[in-house]
C-alpha cells in the first residue's frame, strides 16, 4: 500500500526535496528508491534543492496548487524577474525535464554550482526541532551566494548532498553539536536582499528600466548613456569577495542587464549587481575635460611638404617620413593643392607568374619567392591559390620534410642514447614520437619496436580453447561416424557443443579441430569418389 495518503503539512520556506525527505523520514522508510517510487512512479528520481522536477506529481500526493509549490518553495520567482524563458521553464520543473532545467535556467552561466552541497542555520534547526521535532532544508539557506541566515545573522554549514537521498540535515550530525559563527554584515544583508526579491511578487523591481535609474541615481551613467565601467566592476568584485563567491559579472553581462530587453540571464547576476550598486554612495559625475584643439601644423613644414608634392620626385610615405608627419595629412594637402598623388603599386606580370608557379611547385617559401621577384607575399600567395592543385602538392611536400625532420631527431636521440624504449623517447621528444605515431608509424615499429610480450589476449583464448576441446571434439567425430557414416556439420557441431557458433563462424580459429575436420572430410570424399568409378 502506497504511504503518500498520509502527507504532512509542508512548512514555510522548506524546498520540497526537505518535504519528500521528512516524508521518507516519518514513514521509518529504509529504501529511498520505495519512496521515489511512491511518489514519481519510478526509482532514482533526482531532486534539486532550488529547482526541483516532478512538481506535479508531488501537487497531485500532497494536495497542494502547482502554483503555491512554485512560488513558494522553489526559486522560480527569481526566474519571473530576470528570466525571459520563464514559461518554460516552468513547464519542465512540472514535468521530468531534469536536463532541460539547467539549459533553460542558465545554470551554466555561473560556471559553479551547488548541487553537491547543501546548507543549513543552526539556530534554525533548533527551532525546526522545538516546533515540529525534526529539522528541514530552508529554501533561503539555498539560494545562490547566499552564505548567512537572514534571520539569524548565523553563518550557514555545509555539507554534502545527494539529490537522489532524501535525507534532513539531521542525517548529516547532530544539531546541537554545531556551534553558530557570525557573518559578516555583507553577507547578512544580501541574504535579506535575496530573500525580499524571492517573497516579492512584483516585477517593478526589475528590468532595464529599474537598473538604468538605478545607474542614474548612483552617478554610474555618462550623458551619452555610457556606463562608468571601471568603477562598477571594481564594487563587484568588492562584493564578491566579501560575499566568498566566484564573481560572475564582467563587462558584458553588465551592458546587457542594463540595456537589453527580454533578457534570459541567470538571476544571480542582476541581484549581485544591484545589490552591488546599490550599497555604492551616490558619485557627482566628474567634470567634463574640455577636449583638446587641433594642433595646426607650422608654416615652414606645410610648405615644405607643398614644395615636395609639387615636385613630383617623391610619394606620400617618403614625404611624410622625411617631414614627420602622418599620411592623411600629405594626402589632405595634395588635394587641398590639386597635386595628383599616386601610390605606388606592384604589378605582377604574366612572366613573374610563371615564375612563382615554377619556385612554388619546388617548395620555395612564399616569403623567399617574394623576396626574390620583389613583390608582396600577398601576391604570392594569391598565385600559388590560383593554380589548382598547387596548395595541396606544397602540403603534400612539406608532410615529408617533417617526416624527415622528425625521422632525423628520433635517430639522433637513438644513436645518442643507444637502447631506449619507448617511454623515455616520449619524455625526452614526445612531439616528434607522437606525429610519427600518428603519420609515420611503419617506420616508427620498425626501428622503435614494441618491448615485451604483447601478444593478442583473444588468440590466447582461442589457443587455450582448442586445446581443452580437441579430445572431445575427436571422440564426437568417432561416435559419429560410427553411428551414421558420416561426417556431422558445423551446425551439428554447435550444437553438441553448447550452441556458441564457435564451429559456424570462427571455425578457423580452433586450427587443431578444423585441421581433423578437414583431414576426415577429405578422405570420405576421396573414398566416395573411389566408390563411384569401381561402380561405373
């Protein structure tokens, strides 16, 4: 008979892993895989402290709204706030979407996660035990970042979990045994920031809207709508630190809490922002820096360079190299002058082609081919792509010449050391052994043979089985033909010999039974065929 008609009231802040765990703990269950059974249907149901699944099968046992278990004992309210795929979600936490939750609740962007461990406050369980006798997992103990109970000021212990055991925290040691710590005052207040967010059920605390006024009253945005990053960036990881976890906002994800809409993001990282900004002291924006005037060139300069483009005996890079000025400005006053100025451009021509086809095909560097014709690499480069095949016969050129190189090192290193196996040639060139492994491994078994005996386990067994079955095997044969006259098949076989279709299909690797096979096979033929021409 299934216990679940006989439920307790579920506590306030208790997350519904606690409510099956002290299910499991008041029906005096021993296997946690009968009360996953009792409550999904099936065994090794994995529940999560923060974003449980299953949350309809436990509304439909427990009589409670799907509505009222969500709101109020998972952490999808935070979700509603900063998560755009929200519906979504939701309908996977009320199904078995265990994989999907983590997808469409971001959990990856944290790059940690606390589904191994599980807090609690110890002051809070002694009251758990003087109110109903037995202590439970608080959902506020939960949340991410959160290190110190909101109510206590206690700071929260640890310990391991298991989301497929249902067990209190009672399990884990005694409560009275713990001796509370304090937390520190940061860590007290964002764990009542979170936990007001969690219990709100507005979003006017929430969005692009909130975070760009919000920005605005601490001084954190420029005129232009620009985000005074620096100084928001060095708060957060303040709080970070002092809160004891990973920083998880950088430049992106700030822009985009603040500035973009409809935004899927973990809830983690717009709370520990605005709680970050908001403990920041309003900022008078700094004064704006006047910008700086052009810098007028001098008159003898402009007219040197005027005297020099007139000329027509030099190029922009030359004029502005001797003047030491920039090129848009030589280019700015040849127009401004009407002197036409041309850059000078290589051309390559039809023989030079032919030429760096010619260099290409012997393996010729593009560089040194360059060099050579005195063209850009570039155009060497486009050459050799021109030439169909060509890329491939240079790849093709350069595998032997590291075949080369690499055969040359392992032989120094061979002649250098005289015996070495394998294992210190790893150490000493362990690139060079392993694009041989990989590209040239006939001649790397050849001189760098295998130490040891390394013969094939199977052929072994094969061996060792042929060896066991032959006298049985022969005296099958024997019976056999002395009871029929005639030699039995490979399926007869088998099947005398426990149907392993050793006889069938690897016939060839039992070698002493297949040779006698064949020997007596080979003799009634010839037998029969005798027969046959005595009778004709």
């Amino acid at each position: 008979m299934s216990r679940i008609l006989y439920t307790p009231r579920i506590q306030p802040d208790e997350t519904l892993f606690s409510y099956v765990a002290r299910c499991h703990w008041l029906w005096g269950d021993v296997s946690y895989k009968d009360t996953a059974s009792d409550w999904f249907g099936y065994e090794g149901v994995c529940l999560n402290q923060l974003l449980p699944s299953h949350i309809q099968d436990i509304s439909r046992h427990s009589e409670y709204g799907i509505d009222h278990l969500l709101h109020n004992h998972t952490a999808y309210p935070l979700h509603i706030l900063y998560n755009a795929r929200h519906d979504a979600l939701k309908a996977s936490m009320c199904g078995a979407g265990d994989m999907n939750i983590a997808n469409l609740s971001c959990s990856p962007q944290l790059a940690f996660g606390s589904l191994t461990k599980s807090n609690y406050c110890p002051e809070c369980a002694k009251e758990d035990v003087s109110k109903i006798g037995i202590a439970f997992w608080h959902l506020s103990h939960q949340l991410w970042g959160v290190r110190a109970c909101y109510k206590h000021g206690s700071e929260l212990t640890s310990v391991p979990f298991n989301p497929r055991k249902y067990r209190l925290p009672l399990y884990f040691e005694s409560i009275q045994s713990v001796v509370p710590s304090g937390a520190n005052t940061l860590q007290i207040e964002f764990a009542k920031h979170i936990v007001q967010l969690l219990r709100s059920n507005t979003i006017e605390n929430a969005g692009q809207q909130h975070f760009r006024s919000l920005f605005k009253t601490r001084g954190l945005l420029t005129s232009q709508m620009h985000i005074r990053m620096p100084v928001v960036i060095e708060r957060c990881i303040e709080v970070a630190e002092a809160l004891c976890v990973p920083n998880v906002l950088n430049t992106r994800s700030i822009r985009r809490i603040v500035f973009e809409q409809d935004l899927s993001i973990h809830p983690l990282k717009p709370i520990l922002l605005e709680f970050a900004v908001k403990g920041l002291r309003k900022e008078s924006s700094p004064p704006s820096i006047p910008a700086p005037k052009p810098l007028k060139m001098s008159e003898t300069i402009e007219s040197q360079a005027i005297a020099l483009l007139q000329s027509y005996q030099f190029n922009v890079a030359e004029i502005s190299r001797r003047l030491k000025v920039s090129h848009g400005y030589v280019k700015q006053l040849a127009n401004r002058t009407g002197v036409k100025t041309t850059e000078r451009k290589q051309v390559v021509t039809a023989d030079i082609e032919r030429q760096a086809t010619k260099m290409a095909i012997e393996n010729m560097s593009c560089k040194d081919i360059a060099a050579k014709l005195g063209v850009s690499e570039p155009s060497i480069t486009g050459v050799v792509q021109s030439v169909d095949g060509l890329s491939l016969w240079r790849q093709y050129l350069r595998m032997y010449e590291k075949r080369d190189a690499v055969r040359a090192t392992l032989n120094e290193e061979l002649n250098r050391s005289g015996l070495i196996n394998r294992a210190e040639l790893k150490e000493r060139q362990g690139n060079a052994l392993n694009w041989a492994y990989q590209y040239d491994k006939k001649w790397l078994d050849a001189t760098f043979p295998i130490q040891g005996n390394h013969a094939n386990h199977s052929t072994k067994i094969w061996e060792k089985r042929d060896t066991s079955l032959f006298p049985k095997f022969k005296d099958f044969l024997k019976q056999q033909l002395e009871t029929t006259n005639k030699l039995p098949s490979k399926y007869a076989l088998d099947k005398a010999f426990g149907n392993h279709r050793w006889f069938t299909c690897k016939f060839d690797k039992l070698t002493k039974c297949k040779r006698m096979y064949d020997k007596l096979k080979f003799k009634i033929n010839h037998n029969a065929r005798r027969i046959d021409n005595v009778k004709k």
